[in-house]
C-alpha cells in the first residue's frame, strides 16, 4: 500500500481514500481511477486484490456490492464502478472534468461512450499490458469500434487543441481511454496518425509507466485472461516477469 501525491483540494476529513483494483496486466477497469487520482494528485492509499481464478465475485464482495473492481472506499462509504468512482471525485475534486463548458459536455459524452460502448473491442482485444500480439483476424464489427475510435480522438483533439483528448490538460475522459492506448501498441491497432500521436502521449505519461512498471513486474497469472489473449490471436513478444 502507498500513499498517492499530495492534492490542494481540502477534504472533509483526514483520511486518505482506499482505491481497490487488481493485476496492472488484465485489469482495464481499475487503471482507469487509478490513473485519474495518481495524474490529478489525489492522495490514495494502494490496495491490490489479484484476480486468483476465473470469477472473483465472492472474495470481492467483501469490499465491493458487485464483487467486482475497482472499488473506492471513502471512511465508512464504499463506492463502486468507474464510471461511479469519477462521478464521486468529481464532486470533491474540480480537475476531474475540464474547466471549459463545450469541452466538459464532449469528455462526459465520450466518457460514457467508452463505459457503455465498444463491446467487440473489449472481447477480441482484451488488456495484457505485457504482451504484444499478432491478431488472428479483424472483424467487421472490431473494424467498426476502431475506427470510431480515430473518429473520436480526432475530433476531441482537432476541437479542443491537444495534446489530450478534451484540450490541454489530463481530465477523466483520457483515463478512460487510457486501456484502449495499451490494447493499441498490444495489437497493433491502426487508429491513424492523430490517434496514434495521443497514444504516444499517453505512454509516455509518468503515472502510465508507473502502471506499465508493475504490470511488467507481475507473476500473477490468471488462466482464463491468459485464455482470452490466446484466443486473440499469436504473443510475438511477453515483456512480463517469469
């Protein structure tokens, strides 16, 4: 467990949140609150809980009402789902969103957008952080979700001035896309040559290597994660510890 950076926002209270996730390799859902509070300095305590079999829903029900990460906890409040963990800072934490009217109307459209959309996308290119795969086949459906990806990356970053998706500066619609930036290098996917630029960015942001830094270190390893990359297509290379 750690302790996030320090943030100017004063909070009711002392205690720091605890943000719950699980492997940095698999996990897409947690790297999304987790890169917000560490890239916005919201202090948090650390804690991991590692997918140990297929389904963890009774172990995670300990802490999480629907037995899945991540999940924050606030005192004596538990607060679940992405989505609901950057509604929840939101309200304590202005940086969240972008300052600019037309900008945060955009980011929360594409925000819910990327909760409740690109279904292909997730199933055929599931996260693996450390590997890099050769996709067996695109389907017309998965060609569809990527190029709506360029489409919208473009427009967020032609509109709003870059290099982030809804303008200068990091809000809560770039960590949503954050796992889509490492399925892009894991498969290769071709979302041009704005979309790639905002890609790189984001790599290249120290909270990013500091999730790629553990994921790398891992020796978790969960059998039917493993199954999906399989699936997906051939590992050309596994940066991951043995």
């Amino acid at each position: 467990m750690r302790y996030g950076w320090t943030c100017l926002y004063q909070r009711s209270h002392a205690m720091p949140y605890t943000l719950i996730t699980a492997n940095r390799n698999y996990s897409s859902w947690s790297l999304r609150p987790w890169l917000l509070m560490t890239a916005l300095d919201i202090p948090f305590i650390d804690r991991i809980e590692p997918f140990a079999q297929a389904s963890n829903y009774a172990a995670f029900r300990s802490f999480s009402p629907t037995g899945q990460v991540p999940a924050l906890i606030d005192g004596d409040r538990k607060v679940w789902d992405s989505l609901g963990i950057t509604l929840y800072l939101a309200d304590r934490h202005p940086a969240v969103w972008p300052a600019d009217d037309a900008a945060r109307a955009w980011a929360q459209c594409a925000t819910a957008e990327m909760h409740s959309g690109f279904a292909i996308l997730r199933n055929d290119c599931t996260m693996n952080v450390g590997v890099r795969v050769e996709p067996h086949m695109h389907s017309p459906a998965l060609n569809r979700d990527i190029a709506r990806l360029a489409e919208l990356w473009s427009e967020g970053l032609a509109r709003f001035g870059g290099p982030f998706l809804a303008g200068s500066a990091f809000t809560a619609v770039d960590a949503f896309y954050a796992p889509v930036a490492f399925r892009v290098r894991t498969y290769g996917l071709d979302v041009g040559p704005v979309g790639q630029a905002w890609v790189s960015h984001m790599l290249a942001l120290p909270a990013m290597q500091a999730w790629e830094k553990a994921a790398l270190a891992e020796t978790w390893r969960e059998d039917s994660h493993e199954a999906e990359i399989g699936a997906a297509g051939r590992i050309v290379a596994d940066y991951r510890a043995v």
